[in-house]
C-alpha cells in the first residue's frame, strides 16, 4: 500500500509538474510557486491547479469574444485621423504611457472629454439616478457586486421607471458578486418591468465550467452609460457604503469620476461585447461613435481581462510610473504587485520621484493583506512613503502622477485584476481632474498613519515570516 501511494504520489507531482514545465505563459515566481505547492500537497495541490492553474476561459468561447469585439469596435470605427488629432495634445514625456494604454485594446486616444468627482456615495447615488431619470433612449449599466441594499434597489427602481416610459435599459451583474441578487424578488421586479436583464460568466453549470474554464475569472466591472453621453469611471459597486456582505470592515470608501465625451463611446463599446457575449444580442450597432470634439482632455480606455494579452495592466502601471517625473500617488485596496510593477516602483523613487501608496489598515481578505506587507520593506527602503488607511476599507483605486495624470477604475494592483479579472479604466490627462483626484487622495492621507522602516523592524519574526511565506504563493492566489 505505501508502494502504490508513493508511486501515485510521484506520477501526480511529476505529471503537473511536466505540465506547468511546458507552459510558456507561467512567469518563474508562478511556476516555483506551484511547484512548492505540489511537492508539500500532492493532492490537494493538484486539485487547485486543475479549477485555478490556468487562465483559460476556453478556446471556442475566447475566439468568440475577441471576434465580438472586433465586430463592435468597427460598427463603431469612425476614421483614422483622431490619433493624430488628439496626440499633440499629450505632453511628450507621458506620450509613451498613452500609446501604450491605446494599443492594449486599440482604443485611440479621444479629446474633448469633460469629468466631475462625485463628492460622496450619496452624491454618486443621485447623480446616477438623475441622470438615469433623465434618459431619452437607453440606459447600460454594468456591476460586478449588485446589492438590494438602499443603493442597488434605488438604482433598479430607477431602470424601472425609465423603461416604463420607453427607454430601453440593459443591466448586468457578475454571477458571483451579484449572486444574491439575481434570483433575488428585486432582479425579478425589473425584469417584470422590461428592464433587458443578463449576468456576466453565470454559475448556472459549474461542472462545465470547471472543465472548460475557470470558477474564479470574473467581470470585476462598474460601467453605467446614458443615452451614449455620460459615462461613470470609478470603483463604486451598486452596494451601500456599509456594504452588507461584509460589514465589519466598512465603510467601503470609494470613488467616482462622471464623464462626458467621445470617451464615453469606449465605455459603451465594452459593455456591447460584455452584453453580446453574454446574451447573443447584437447591440454593437448601438454603442456610440468616438466623434471628434473640441475642448476638454485627452483620455483613452483601457479595459483589461483574461481575453487580452497578459500582464497588461502591470505594464500600464509600468509605463506610467517610468514617466513620472515628481510625484506618484497610488491608492488601491490589494496590492500584491508582480515583479515589473514593483520594479518600476522602486526605480521611480530611487531617481527621486516622491512615490506615495496608501493601502488600507484592514483588509477583507488577510491573504492579500499579509501578502501585501511583505514587499513593505523593500518599498521603504527605496524611497517609497507607505500609509495605511484607518477610516474603513480604502476600495478606491486611483494613481495621479505630476499634477497632470490621472488613472481611475476597477482595476486593483494584484495579481488577480492583472490576469483573472474583466477590468475597466479610464487614462486622462487634465491638471483641473487630476487636481480634484489628487485632493481625495489627500483626505485619505489625512486619515491614514504612516508606516516606516523602524515599524517593519519590530515586527516578530514569526510575523515577518508568516508575510513572506504568504508572499511566496502569491503568484498562484
């Protein structure tokens, strides 16, 4: 019997490992990571790599996405003459990190955009539903965590009463962050009502999508479109601030920026694909056209996922981070960066460039949290200046650069919004928008203690170990 176990053992260990050797998509961290995993659980190792090892949402399904969006981008292609329109207005030294966001889902770079900052959740709240109130023709609207608390229920009342007077209104949830709503006596009510109702990556057939697919890749999106005109860009659910799933650890502290402008037809063009993947509908003819403007700022989308090319949101951050040349600001709830993002973040505050992150004091999930905290370390001793948020959970995800560059969305620094996640963002070059950001970021900081070298120091070594060997899977969390 121990024979036979042994042998088992051995041909599970080397079989997987055979398998990840072969993959030229893991990156090294990854692979040693998951070789350790194996070697100590043989077992249970080889269960989690079989639902989590590989990014995969299945090669008919990917095919069928990106021949999607292929078909939305050109119903709504509207010349070749914008890049150069719009480019001189980017200043040169952040040129680079532009063209970079524009090639990731070949998005041009739009000017003539406009942006308030919501000034709380309450406002947020009733800016949308005005707006909404407002409509003439359709209302989109996508969330990854939909709640019947006062917000979600407000929001759905909302699309209600705008289809009960001939708008046509479409609304997404994610299958897992919204699973209690979708079912829910409210889901019903709008879709009674003609609310045009679809979930994003269902768990109505989890066997199948175990075998074809992955349980855990999600769309982690927060877009809400008007009659093609306004746009929401931010990290605000439909969930109240006190946010009900997890109490203990609110307020859930997040921001939102309301666009106007072509850069709201990019927007628009995610929600089609996302809607005609999960629907069948054919609504590309729908989505707005990215018509030139005067005025305003250059911005771009850039909205990432496991049907783009992988490591293209780190290598944003990267390519922003190389650009800056006085002072970055990042806030984001989970940060468990890869090797480039690090890097780059380290190289930044060495050539003098005043790099702040603030993360939040508690975190919901103690893996990232752990995680996070052991690259501390190597970031202060850089140069970097870490804070740690105490006036809830820091949900906002923003990075501002030089008084001119903002980045705003759904997108968090793990490793989970860079290769597992259906992300949106949006890039902006405005000193009046970036300005507004970088004041919410001092209200965080102003809520926040900082935390230094001589902190890290007194840290038991069962603490620091217990972070390191965290850190050490991290790649495969």
């Amino acid at each position: 019997m121990l024979i036979l176990l042994t042998v088992c053992h051995a041909l599970i260990v080397a079989g997987f490992m055979t398998r990840i050797v072969l993959r030229d998509d893991v990156s090294p961290p990854a692979r040693t990571a998951w070789f350790i995993v194996l070697i100590i659980l043989p077992y249970a190792g080889s269960v989690m790599y079989f639902l989590f090892g590989e990014v995969d949402i299945g090669h008919r399904a990917s095919q069928r996405y990106k021949a999607i969006f292929a078909e939305v981008k050109q119903l709504t292609k509207n010349g070749n003459g914008r890049l150069e329109h719009v480019a001189p207005q980017i200043k040169p030294n952040y040129q680079p990190a532009f063209d970079y966001a524009a090639s990731v889902n070949g998005f041009p770079i739009v000017g003539g955009n406009t942006a308030r900052l919501m000034s709380s959740a309450e406002d947020t709240l009733q800016e949308i539903v005005q707006d909404i109130d407002a409509a003439t023709d359709y209302v989109h609207v996508l969330y990854y965590i939909w709640l019947d608390d006062t917000t979600g229920t407000t929001i759905a009342e909302a699309l209600i009463r705008a289809t009960q007077r001939g708008v046509t209104c479409r609304a997404m949830a994610d299958g897992l962050g919204s699973r209690p709503l979708v079912g829910s006596p409210l889901w019903q009510r709008m879709q009674s009502a003609g609310v045009h109702l679809a979930v994003a990556l269902p768990l109505d057939k989890p066997i199948r999508t175990i075998l074809t697919s992955r349980l855990d890749l999600r769309n982690h999106r927060k877009i809400t479109i008007v009659d093609g005109q306004i746009t929401y860009c931010g990290s605000r659910n439909s969930a109240d601030p006190a946010f009900l799933v997890k109490p203990k650890y609110a307020p859930w502290v997040d921001i939102m920026l309301r666009f106007e402008g072509p850069i709201v037809a990019q927007n628009e063009q995610l929600f089609a694909t996302d809607w005609m993947v999960a629907t069948g509908e054919n609504i590309a003819s729908s989505a707005g056209k990215e018509d030139l403007a005067s005025g305003g700022f250059p911005a771009v989308v850039v909205g990432d996922g496991p049907t783009e090319r992988r490591g293209a949101t780190p290598q944003l951050f990267a390519n922003l981070i190389a650009c800056a040349r006085e002072t970055i600001t990042i806030t984001t709830p989970y940060f468990v960066p890869d090797a480039t993002l690090l890097d780059a973040l380290c190289s930044a505050a060495y050539r003098g460039v005043v790099v702040t992150l603030v993360f939040p004091a508690r975190n919901d999930s103690w893996i990232v949290a752990a995680a996070s905290r052991s690259y501390y370390r190597r970031l202060l001793e850089a140069g970097c200046s870490i804070h740690e948020f105490e006036g809830g959970l820091l949900h906002a995800k923003t990075l501002t650069m030089d008084g001119q560059i903002t980045l705003i969305g759904s997108s968090n620094l793990d490793l989970r919004s860079f290769d597992l996640n259906y992300e949106n963002n949006i890039l902006l070059q405005d000193e009046t928008t970036t300005t507004a950001v970088r004041d919410r970021q001092q209200d965080y900081l102003g809520s926040s203690f900082p935390v230094d070298l001589s902190d890290v120091s007194d840290w038991s070594r069962p603490r620091r170990a217990w972070y390191n060997v965290v850190a050490t899977v991290g790649p495969i969390l």
